[in-house]
C-alpha cells in the first residue's frame, strides 16, 4: 500500500510541483489511515470493511486532493455518487473537477488524485502616471557632447500652451474576488490611486484622466511636482511654407519641423520640439532633437558630422558620424560610425537595422510583441554594407548566367543547321554572357577586398540587459541568429565565433 501511495504521491509531486507539501502532507496522514485500518482488519472477527474515501485540503485551501482506500474482508467497493457525496460533506464545494474525477475513480486504489481547485484572487490596478514631458529645472539651452545624455536633465526651455497634456492619469483598476475550494470568498487587494505631480498653474483635467496646462508658458519641475512659469510663448515651428533652410553657424529651432522641410547648419542644431518629415542636416556639428523623431517612412531623415541625439527614434534614416544617443529606437535605420547608446529612459531598441562602427549598448533589444532587429557592428557602416549589396549583386549575377547558359547550348547544338537570325541571336547571347562574365570578375575582386577588410580583428560588441528574439548580429562576416531571450548579454567575437556572454 505504502509502495502504490509513494508512486502516485511522487507523480503528482512532479506533475504540481507548488502543491508538493500539501501531496506530502497527505500522504504521510494516508499512511497513518492504512495502519490504522489495516490493523482494524486483521483483528476481531473480520467484519467486512467498505472501501473508504479520504480527502485533503491544502493549508492555503486552494486545493483539495482524495484517494480512495480499498475494501477489506470482502467489504462493498465505494460508488461515484457515495465519492462525491462524502466530498460534499466534507466542505468541498468549489471548483469541483467533476471530469478528472470521474477518470481517476475507475483507475483503482491509493492512488493520491485532485479533487478540487480553488479561484486566486486577481489583483487590480493601482492608478497610473504616464509622464509625456520631460522633467526640466532651469532654461538653459546647450547641445550635450559625451556618451549619454540624461533628456530630463536641465538642457532647454520647454515652452508649453494651456490645456496641452503633461500626464496621463489612469484611474485604479478594482480587481476580482477568488474563493477556495471550501467556497469561502477571496477578497481582491485594494487598489491605491495614482500620485498626481501637480504644481502651479496646472489642473486635472479631461474628467481626472489627464494633467493639463492652466496657462501658457514654460514648463519645469519643482518640489518633484509640474509647475507652469506664466509667459507669453513664441511657436518657432518649420513646416513646408520654408521650404529649405540653410544657415552658417548653429541653429536654434524653438518649435517642431515638419511638413517635408529641408535644413541644413553647418554648426550645431536642436530642435527643441518634435520631427516629423523633414531631412535635417548638420555638416560639422551635432544635432538635438529635445522631444523626439516620429517620421514616416522614407521621409524622415537626420544627418550630422558628430553626434545625432534624440529621446525617441521612430520611422527615421540616421548617420551619425561618432555617435547615435536616444532612449527609444524603433522601425529606423541608424548608421554610426562610432557607438549607439540607448542607456537612458527605456534604454530600448525594437525593429530597427543599426549599424555602428563600434559597438550598441542599451538596456534592451525587442518587446513582448516580438519583432525583428538587426545590428552590424565593428566596422565602419560602409562596409558591411557594401559585402552585403556586392555578394547580393553577385548572386543575381551568377543566376543571369545560368539563365544564358541554356539558350546558347541550345544554339551551338544547331551547328550548321543554325539559320541567320539565331546566330545573330546566339552572337548577342554569348557578348551578354561574356559581359556579365566580366561583371561577375569584378564583384569577385571587390568582394574580396571586402572580405579582407571584414577579416580584421574588431572589437565592437552589443551589451544589454534584456534582448527578445529575434535579433541578427554581423560582426565582419560573421552572423548570429538569436531567436531566445536572453539577459546580460556581451556579444562579441573571439576565436573567430560569436559570443552571446
């Protein structure tokens, strides 16, 4: 009896391992009853004894198992009905698991089955702030050179109109009660309402959902709480009634650009508000988007000779000459001749193409939602991308001729029988093969160049916290495809692999 109850006690164990106390529990309260019983048998006059049910209840009465013992003496075996009826007197009331228990019933005895499965509490929502400014404390306003830039620090004005929202609130969400298996009600935790940051000259607006502006004027933080100075605001926008745009020195830009507008300084440029479609060029500076990119696709493009720095890199082309900074990266195409770093914020990259001459570091690549991102690092943008369009090019190449090839052993085949205009045909086919021979000896000599180039010990590497599949990693000619989630990474190349770690 003991051996059966420690087999199917065992299973059960593996099968639930968060009820392996409760399954231990019983079993050694099952033993105790066979003893018992047992003992009960063997002595007196050998009255028949019924098979007899027995029932456990976890201590958090979240689950209740049962196992039946068998009949001694030629005692009467235990029916479904008599089962769930001791059950029921039991206390067992909820979550009944009418279905598995019909199948474990006819499976024999001490054999340790669940009977019964309680509903857990879900716990609500607490109420949410969803800050969409920037936290800012003085006026200044300066493009920030280094590896990182912390956007909330005090860098610019940040000019704001009345009734323009600063936070989303969202109210608290109220749970769902459980109840165990005894029926007895499992009360949700309560919810706590959201902290509101509100300052002067701000009110709780669009029926408490939102944190709004009371006035126009400038936007800061004090005592952990928006405030609002009062003034009269200039817009500064540039939009498509500009056109195109082009200073000596360096540009200040107070509002957003938009509208296809063309800008071009040779020194430094920020834009304090937000880029839409626009190509914005900076031939010996850096430039400072202060609220974010969110272009459209093949609209939106950002070039500059240092740095590139932006909160948020939505649907935008970006070459950066020494460095690429941003909290979000997503849906864009970044070059970089030095390093992208997406420390800051989220510190997050989803469904982009980087490719930087050094290294990407960031706090996480991808989302729940899945995606694909790719990165090439270690070498100069150029390169990889060139290896990649050369063997591309190559491939089409090489099929071309295959394709030549079966025409003009078509023809040969003729020999004599060849009329005039298929061996003008053949003669033209076979200057095309030859042409493309040559073409294909090219992209060869190239690829090898290439190739010799991407050979080079580099030591550029992807470092993050968190990565989600998918992500496809080229350092020189070397890929890796990640299709698991992975934490902590440093992926590099050493004895010619890629290291995840």
């Amino acid at each position: 009896m003991f051996s059966e109850l420690e087999e199917t006690g065992g299973e059960l164990k593996e099968r639930y391992p968060d009820d392996s106390k409760t399954v231990e529990n019983f079993m050694w309260a099952l033993k105790e009853a066979c003893r018992a019983r047992y003992k009960k048998a063997v002595n007196g006059d050998l009255q028949p004894m019924k098979a007899e049910a027995r029932f456990f209840l976890a201590e958090d009465r979240m689950s209740a198992y049962a196992c039946l013992l068998r009949p001694e003496n030629g005692g009467d075996d235990i029916t479904l009905e008599e089962f769930l009826g001791d059950m029921h007197y039991e206390g067992i009331h909820y979550g009944v698991l009418r279905e598995d228990i019909q199948r474990e019933f006819g499976l024999g005895y001490f054999r340790i089955f669940p009977v019964a499965r309680g509903k857990p509490p879900v716990a609500g929502e607490d109420g949410k702030v969803t800050e969409l400014l920037q936290r800012r404390r003085n006026m200044s306003v300066e493009v920030q050179n280094g590896s990182q830039v912390d956007f909330e620090q005090d860098t610019q004005l940040q000019p704001i109109r009345k009734g323009t929202i600063i936070c989303l609130i969202r109210p608290p969400r109220e749970g769902s009660d459980g109840m165990d298996v005894t029926g007895q009600s499992l009360p949700s935790p309560q919810s706590a309402e959201a902290c509101v940051p509100q300052g002067k000259n701000t009110v709780i607006g669009w029926g408490g959902q939102a944190l709004v502006a009371g006035v126009d004027g400038i936007l800061y933080i004090e005592d952990d709480q928006f405030c609002i100075h009062e003034q009269k605001i200039v817009e500064g926008d540039l939009d498509q009634f500009q056109g195109t745009l082009r200073v000596s020195g360096n540009l200040y830009i107070g509002g957003n650009v938009d509208g296809g507008v063309e800008i071009e300084a040779s020194g430094e440029i920020v834009i304090n508000g937000k880029m839409g479609e626009a190509r914005v060029t900076s031939t010996n500076g850096t430039i400072r988007v202060q609220k974010g990119v969110y272009g459209t696709k093949g609209k939106t493009f950002l070039t500059a000779a240092c740095q590139v720095q932006a909160p948020v890199m939505e649907w935008v082309e970006i070459d950066g000459g020494t460095s690429v900074i941003a909290e979000t990266i997503s849906n864009s195409v970044i070059r970089c001749g030095g390093t992208v770093y997406v420390m800051s914020g989220r510190g997050m990259i989803v469904d982009s193409l980087i490719r930087a001459g050094d290294s990407i570091l960031c706090r996480r690549v991808g989302n729940l939602a899945g995606g694909q991102s790719r990165f090439s690092i270690g070498y100069p943008p150029h390169i990889p991308e060139s290896w990649e369009r050369k063997r591309e090019e190559l491939a089409r190449v090489q099929e071309t001729l295959k394709k030549l090839w079966a025409p003009i052993t078509s023809l040969r085949k003729k020999g004599n029988r060849i009329s005039e205009g298929e061996e003008s045909l053949l003669k033209q086919l076979v200057e095309q093969r030859d042409l493309y021979f040559e073409k294909q000896e090219a992209l060869i000599a190239e690829l090898k160049s290439l190739n010799k180039a991407l050979d080079k010990k580099s030591k550029g590497r992807v470092r993050c916290e968190k990565l989600y599949p998918q992500l496809s990693v080229q350092i020189g000619r070397l890929t890796e495809e990640i299709t698991s989630e992975e934490e902590d990474c440093n992926i590099h190349v050493e004895a010619s692999r890629i290291f995840l770690k």
